[in-house]
C-alpha cells in the first residue's frame, strides 16, 4: 500500500499550470517537524517535502496562505522527469 498522511506547514508554491488535457496542477513544498518514537528513543525529525495537486485540490490549495498548517493525505510518485520523490496530496484539511 501506497499511503501517506503528514501535517506540515505550506511554505513555497508554484504558479498554477495546466496538463495537456486541462487539468490544473500545483507544485508547493511542505515543511514538517515532529518527535518520532525511534529504537527506544523520541528523534525529532525536520523534512522539507516536494509536493503537487491536480484538479480541485489544486485549486482550493493555490488560495490557502503560505504559512499554514494542514494534514495531507496522498501517496509517494516519482517526479515527472526525476526519480526523486513527490508526495502527490489527494485531500487536506486544516490541522
């Protein structure tokens, strides 16, 4: 299974583009820091997370303010033309 849930704060966001077929789509970057329980130990782990929208999520995302905190919910892709990482959000709410 394939399923992420994160809370972060949104901190940078791309000018909206549009796929071939019309789709709007939304690059932003998240941040998140929290206490993980790791081997016996809490670790505090900071992360910056390379993120995209389609459709209406896209849309509601591009009209939330940089700044504000929210749990997402989506999966783990490979970027378009890189093999690093992109957390593609399905739905968010306000944290």
């Amino acid at each position: 299974m394939n399923q992420v849930l994160l809370t972060g704060i949104l901190v940078e966001r791309d000018a909206m583009r549009y796929t071939p077929a019309g789709l709007p789509a939304l690059g932003f970057r998240l941040e998140h820091s929290s206490l993980v329980h790791d081997v016996h130990a809490q670790r505090k782990v900071d992360m910056s997370v390379k993120s995209m929208a389609f459709g209406a999520v896209a849309e509601r995302l591009a009209a939330q303010p940089l700044g504000s905190s929210w749990k997402f919910s989506g999966f783990l892709a490979n970027g378009r033309q890189s093999k690093s990482l992109v957390f593609q959000v399905q739905e968010f709410v306000q944290d």
